[in-house]
C-alpha cells in the first residue's frame, strides 16, 4: 500500500492504480489524464490527488465485494448442481 500524503508517488503510479481499479468494477477503461501539481482529468471531472486515493481505495473494496459475492454463489449453485443430481 501506499501513504496517501506521499509527494514522491508519480503521476503515472496514480493513473495505472486509478486504472486497474475502476476496470475491476466497471469492465471498462477510464478516462484519467495528469494535469499539473496533483490534479487530474477523469472521466470529465477534475479532481484532486487526495480524492483520487480515496476513489482507488473505494474502488478495490467494491471489488472485493463483488468477488466474495461471485463466490459465494458459485458454491451456491455447485451446491444445488449436487442436489439436483440426486
């Protein structure tokens, strides 16, 4: 993990992270550009550096969720699978 307060983090640490982030939930690419100091363009939006961890961290917990989810129904449905074959 990374301290948020961190200047030396690089742009392009931030936008890959962003990236791999929003593609685990949304299935798509974003649209993330640097602007300048610690501001960026994402998805038409300008936003700060600081909110921008927060959405990253926001952004993995949803797709852990979604995982756990996924997971439980598949033990779910290999469960009923089963039943249905007795």
């Amino acid at each position: 993990m990374y301290a948020v307060n961190d200047a030396t983090i690089k742009p392009k640490f931030v936008i890959e992270n962003y990236r791999r982030a929003y593609q685990m939930v949304h299935r798509r690419e974003p649209q993330i550009t640097h602007l300048f100091d610690d501001w960026y363009q994402v998805n038409g939006e300008t936003v700060h550096r600081l909110t921008l961890f927060g959405e990253i961290t926001r952004l993995r917990e949803l797709a852990q969720k979604h995982r756990l989810v996924n997971a439980d129904r598949s033990v779910i449905q290999r469960l009923m699978a089963k039943l249905r074959s007795l």
